[in-house]
C-alpha cells in the first residue's frame, strides 16, 4: 500500500520531471529531432531519444498511478504471452485486450485500435482545453489538438497498412504517430497538471508503444 501511495502521490512530479529531461535532452540533440520528412530513420532517432528522457525507467512508476499493484484478470489469456513481450507497459497491453475480448486474434490490430483509440480521448481533451482554458496552457493545447489529431490518422493509417498486410506502412505510420505526440508532450513541461490528464497522456504514449511492439514481433 505505502508503495501505491507514493506512486499516487509523487505522480505529478515524475510526468514534470519526465517531461524537463525531455526538453533538455531535446535542446542537446539540436538537428537530431528535426521534422520527419528528414526519413524514417531520423524518425526512430528521435522516437527512441523522446522514449529515453521523457518516458524512461521512472516513468514506470505511472504504470503504478493507472493500474495499482493489483492481480490482472486474465492472466491466462491467450494475450498473456504477447503481453509479457511488451516490458514495463504490460499492464497497459493487458488493459487493452481486456477492454477489446474477441474471438479473433489479430493482436496487431487491436492493439493498434487501442492506441487510437486512447488519442483520440487526448485529442478531445486537448480541444476542450483549447477552447475553455486560457493563458499559455491554453496555447499549448491549442498547439497539440492538432499533433494529437494527425496522431489519430496516422495510427488510423497504420490500422488500414496492418489489415493489409504492409507491415512496414504499418510500423513507420506509428513512428509518424509518435512524433506528433511527442511534439505535444515536449509544450507540458512547468505545468500543473490533474491525475487525470496525466492518465490520459500516459496511456496514449504506452499504448502506442504497446502497438509498436506488437506489430514488430
């Protein structure tokens, strides 16, 4: 319990402390992190750098603010064992499959429906405070309704690429993806952000990682 607490409690400071090792990490690689058209692989440079700093070890401990400690149902699933391939964000991917029980098992596409799914969730909370908020908050979410939005299509695309069976589309719309939510989260830093925006933001960046690794399995 003293463990959950914490987790809770220090919740806010991990994502802000997550969030300002990103943005000096970003300020140190400069050309880096330039615009995706610079090809996929200088996507997945600056994927894996925004992953390192923002999202790294610590930020595990969101897993604990989302999900507790708790037993997961189900872990006799036939999802359990892709699950387990996913590291830190297991308990995001066992969420994902619970929320979406189906006979089938296209593991790729639900995963990658769930990570739309938890945009377009960010998305509208991102319009919402575009339009309700005010000062440079507001601003921020005036910039990210629309990173969060083209998030949303890409990962749409990927779906359409995965049902297809281009596997590579598949993957490189999900770089296109992340991209743009990191271009977002990179605004967050030095803001007081509520428990539930902070569940929001961290389920869209596990689950897109969640998708990421099954497709590539």
């Amino acid at each position: 319990m003293t463990m959950i607490y914490a987790c809770a409690s220090n919740g806010q400071d991990l994502l802000n402390n997550c969030l300002k090792m990103q943005v000096e990490r970003k300020n140190e690689e400069g050309s880096r992190v330039g615009k995706i058209r610079g090809g996929v692989a200088e996507t997945k440079r600056k994927r894996e750098d925004f992953r390192m700093a923002s999202f790294g070890g610590i930020c595990f401990l969101l897993a604990c603010l989302l999900f507790g400690i708790a037993s997961v149902q189900g872990d006799e699933s036939s999802y359990r064992e892709v699950c387990n391939k996913t590291g830190d964000d297991y308990y995001f991917c066992i969420d994902c499959f619970e929320e979406h029980q189906r006979n089938d098992l296209d593991y790729g596409g639900i995963s990658i429906t769930c990570a739309r799914d938890s945009t377009l969730v960010a998305h509208k909370t991102a319009l919402d405070y575009s339009n309700n908020s005010t000062g440079r908050f507001q601003d921020v979410m005036k910039f990210c309704e629309p990173k969060l939005d083209l998030a949303a299509e890409y990962l749409a695309a990927s779906l359409r690429a995965w049902r297809d069976q281009r596997k590579g589309d598949t993957t490189e719309f999900i770089d296109f993806c992340w991209s743009n939510f990191a271009n977002c989260t990179a605004k967050l830093s030095g803001f007081n952000l509520s428990i539930g925006f902070i569940r929001e933001f961290g389920t869209v960046r596990a689950r897109i990682e969640v998708a990421d690794t099954i497709v590539s399995l």
